[in-house]
C-alpha cells in the first residue's frame, strides 16, 4: 500500500486568502476519514524552513505521495523544486491542492477531491 502524506500550509496563518477557513478543522476531517497515512501543518512551506522540513520528511522515503494544501498548484511546484531535487522525490508523485479563499467545508472537499477515497 502507498503511503500517502498531506502537509496543510497557510501562508504563516495572516494571509487574507485563508482567513475563511479553520485549517484545523480542515486537518481533521481529512484525519478522522482516514484519507491519508500522515497529516501536518506547516505556517510557511515556500520559506527556508520549510523546503528543509520537506527536503528531510521526504528522504526518509516513506512517502509515496504527497499532497500539499495550499496556494496555486503550479507555484508549488516550482517553490519545492529544489527539496524534491535534493530528496529525489519524483514530481509525478507531488499533488497540489488550491484551498485559498476557501471556508472550511470547501477546502476539505477540494482536498477530498484530489487525494480520492479512502483505500479498501
């Protein structure tokens, strides 16, 4: 079975475009149907910080896929360019999920949407 991660990040948790949202709430829904193995929230992935978080969490090759919750897809991939490059996580293997400007309810069913049922 694939392991499947779900980081949840919020722009430092100031940012207009998630004020709608309990990001909480978001991860516990996910948590409780059991959609994915791991679920983390992050304040800030696109910083230093967080492309180290990433870069460690995904060298330890446990994720199989991944799925972040937070700004344009397409942005995501090129802000975590290089801690997929230096953990040798294939790109085809990363999922962004766009929840900006989403309430609650929105941004689990946009995350639900992507991630899929749970497995049998």
């Amino acid at each position: 079975m694939a392991n499947k991660g779900l980081l949840l990040c919020v722009c430092q948790g100031n940012c207009p475009s998630f004020q709608k949202m309990n990001i909480f709430d978001v991860g516990n829904a996910i948590r409780r149907e059991k959609l994915v193995d791991y679920m983390a929230i992050h304040p800030q992935l696109c910083a230093t910080d967080g492309d180290r978080f990433l870069s460690t969490l995904l060298k330890g090759e446990s994720t199989d896929e991944l799925y972040v919750a937070a700004c344009d897809p397409t942005m995501q991939t090129k802000m975590f360019r290089d801690a997929f490059a230096e953990s040798k996580f294939g790109t085809d293997h990363f999922h962004g999920v766009e929840i900006r400007n989403m309430d609650t309810a929105e941004a689990v069913d946009a995350i639900k949407k992507t991630v899929g049922p749970k497995a049998p």
